[in-house]
C-alpha cells in the first residue's frame, strides 16, 4: 500500500479531521498511510515500528472513526501498554484526536490508589487504556469486564515480554470475545513475539515503519572517551553549550541518575530523574516539566523512558552506554522526532569499550570520536579484560575480602577445637 501525501485522502470523518487540523498535522507519517485504510476495513495489523514513528495515531484514528456508540457506556476498546508513562500519553492522544467525538476514555495502572479509577470506571468509558497488572486486579475485583471489546491493541509487546508481562497478557486475552478487531505492535519481531502475534490475529495486515536495530538517519552521532571520574564534569561542560536545550540523559542504575540530577541541580541545571524507583505522581510532575521546558534536563533509566514520546529533545547523552546494544538505538532515537534534526552524545569509560564494539557492530558504522578537555587515552584504547566491567562478586570480594587468620597462631594450631577446620585457601575456595 503506498503512502498517502494528506490525511484528506484516508477517508477520515470531519470530527477526527476536525482535530487533526488543531493539532497541526496534515501529512500521516508512513506507517499511518500504510495502517489507517486497512484498519477501516477491518483488518487485523501486526506493525513493527518504535515509538516516535506515529504508531499512536496510527491506531486511534481509525478505532474512534470505527467504534459504535452505546448506552450505557462500556468498554468496547482496550489498549494495553507495558508502561504507566506510555499509558498517560495515549490517553492524552485520546483527548487530543477525540475532542471533537462523544467518546468517554480513562487510563489505569498501578503505583497509585485504586479508587479514583475505580470511581471513573463507575461513571462508564468507552475507550480503556490499562497497564496489565492494574487491569488484572480490576477484573479480579469484578470492577469491570472486557466481554465487549470490539478493539483490541497491544502496544510494545516485545517490552511487555521484557518486563515478564506474558502470562498477565495471556490472561488478558483469554477474556476477550473472540470477534474482535486485533492490532499488535512491537519495535523487533523475535520468535516469542512471532509465536504471540499468531494466537492474537486474523490474517493481519504486515505493516514496518522502520528497519530493525537502525538509527534515525538525521540523528547525529558522537563519542566522547572519558575515564568515569570526569563524567559529571564532562557533562556539565557540554550542558552550558546554548545549543543545547532540551536533554534526556541515560544511565544504567537508579542510583546513578538520582547522583547525575543532584550534582546537575547543585550546579544551578535545572534537573530531575525518573526510574522505577520514583512515584507515580513524581514520575508524572518530571515528564510535564520536561515538555514544558520547566527543567532542562532529565535523567531516566532505560525501562522508565520506553514509551516516552517528547517532542523537541534536542540532544540525547548516554551518561552510561547500554549492555545491550539495541538500547543505544531506542535511547537516541528519542531525538530527531516529527522530522527534526537531532543529536546523540556517548560518554565511554575504559571498562564500557566493549560495550561500544558491539553497538557500532549493530549500527554498521563507526561513530565519530570527539577531541575534549577531559579525553582519555585509555578508554579510547581499552582492549580485552581492561575493555569490559570488573564482575560484580570480584569488587565485592576484594574489598572486603575478610581476614579468617586467627591473632594467636600457637593458640589457634593447639587448640583442639580447631584442628579440624580447612585450611584458609580451602575457605577462599568455598
């Protein structure tokens, strides 16, 4: 199916057109103009496409232009997410496309109290966006049912599977009615998504907004060799560059990002972190105040920014780079959204080295060393053993490797309770 150059020409109703033209869009992205004409058909659709290539869209406009309107109210469409951020954004994308439509929506997930969505739900939607635990505690409660949902959608389904989201899903959709409009989309196909996707759908329709495991063209890309003590400062030097304006900053652990959004506030950067570990209200407040231009910087774990779809990012750095390579394609391509330019900053300490082999493997091309105050040699030149992590039971270990040799050694060779015990190297052994 080729790509349509005007929202005018997929058919759409003049409410959805209504609010297409108040949010500014005029032109589908790819994936849109292969999706849209099929879902108005009826069709099931499997789509491999990340976030950022419109996918959102891509499914609600066809559903809000395709669902029948009941009273009472019920829940006729569920779209489930792996993450309580990206269920928040959909919904807002509800709002937005539904505005000029009678549709009632609400979103559910976990972390917070119970009663406030108990009580919308009460009051009766039409359009559910829920995160799987959440949901299944609903339904245990008998809080609501799925028994006439006309549309289906699993959204990100490869990080559900991540997340250990599997059986929840299986659960979910053994609830369903069996017809059903069913739309699947994942960022990669393995074989356990393959093997899902074929119990969810009818003949779907196939549909790739881009390759898998490759970078957004317009992004570019740097490496910054740092030995990990100068990271903050490195950091600091580049974040009082006027250019940059709108920074997501990644990192590994928890820890690390609460340490990076300290140091940065300390330095009058106005900062904040989001990771698991955060409330749902604060993970909330963060994300607004980012796409508000309240705080410039925000620094998030892997898991806590999948889903996050902010325009305007100018400038993504890998405070930490990845151990899994494909999370260094999802975090840059955080940047160069809605046909903007974008760039990616990597800091790469000596034990990171391998780290870096494998991502520039993944993307097929070598990324370009910057020259900086703090550069370091040894992390630029890093091989073998001194290229990766020291394993975690090794720092551990001889740090506080414990002293087992007793003061007195006569006492301890006379003594008759110990002439039993192992030798020291035996222990160490054990």
């Amino acid at each position: 199916m080729e790509n349509t150059t005007s929202f005018k020409n997929l058919n759409l109703i003049p409410p959805l057109e209504k609010a297409l033209t108040k949010q500014g869009y005029t032109v589908p992205t790819p994936i849109q103009s292969k999706s849209i004409p099929g879902l108005l058909q009826g069709k099931d659709l499997i789509g491999i496409a990340q976030t950022g290539t419109g996918k959102t869209a891509a499914f609600i406009l066809p559903i809000l232009q395709k669902m029948t309107e009941r009273h009472p109210r019920e829940i006729k469409t569920l779209v489930l997410t792996p993450t309580r951020e990206l269920a928040a954004q959909i919904g807002e994308s509800f709002s937005a496309y539904g505005e000029f439509l009678k549709y009632k929506h609400t979103v559910i997930f976990g972390g917070v109290g119970q009663g406030r969505q108990v009580q919308t739900l009460s009051h009766g939607v039409d359009i559910l966006v829920a995160t799987p635990g959440r949901l299944l505690d609903l339904m245990n409660q008998r809080i609501l049912t799925l028994k006439n949902i006309e549309f289906f959608v699993l959204d990100e389904a490869d990080r559900m599977l991540d997340m250990g989201f599997i059986h929840d899903i299986r659960k979910i959709i053994s609830k369903l009615p069996q017809k059903r409009q069913s739309l699947f989309f994942s960022a990669t196909m393995s074989p356990q998504i393959n093997k899902l996707a074929k119990t969810l759908l009818n003949n779907p329709l196939h549909v790739e907004a881009t390759p898998q495991a490759t970078t957004v063209e317009r992004i570019k890309q740097y490496i910054y060799f740092v030995d990990t003590p100068a990271k903050e400062k490195l950091l600091f030097e580049l974040l009082k560059q006027k250019h940059l304006t709108s920074i997501l900053v990644f990192t590994r652990t928890k820890h690390k990002a609460n340490k990076v959004a300290s140091f940065l506030c300390k330095n009058n950067i106005s900062s904040d972190a989001i990771h698991g570990n955060k409330s749902q209200n604060a993970r909330t407040k963060a994300i607004k105040d980012f796409k508000t231009g309240k705080t410039k910087v925000l620094v998030a774990t892997d898991i806590a920014a999948r889903g996050i779809d902010i325009e305007n990012i100018s400038h993504v750095i890998n405070f930490e780079l990845p151990n899994e390579s494909e999370s260094y394609v999802h975090r840059i391509g955080r940047t160069a959204r809605a046909g903007t330019d974008g760039t990616a900053y990597s800091f790469c300490a000596a034990e990171e080295r391998s780290y870096l082999n494998d991502i520039e493997r993944l993307i097929r091309q070598k990324i370009e060393v910057m020259n900086h105050t703090f550069h370091s040699e040894t992390a630029q030149n890093a091989v073998g053993a001194a290229a990766k992590p020291t394993p975690k039971n090794k720092r551990s270990f001889s740090k506080n490797r414990p002293k087992i040799a007793p003061k007195n050694k006569r006492s301890f060779s006379g003594n008759a309770k110990y002439k039993n015990r192992p030798k020291r190297s035996s222990i160490l052994k054990a």
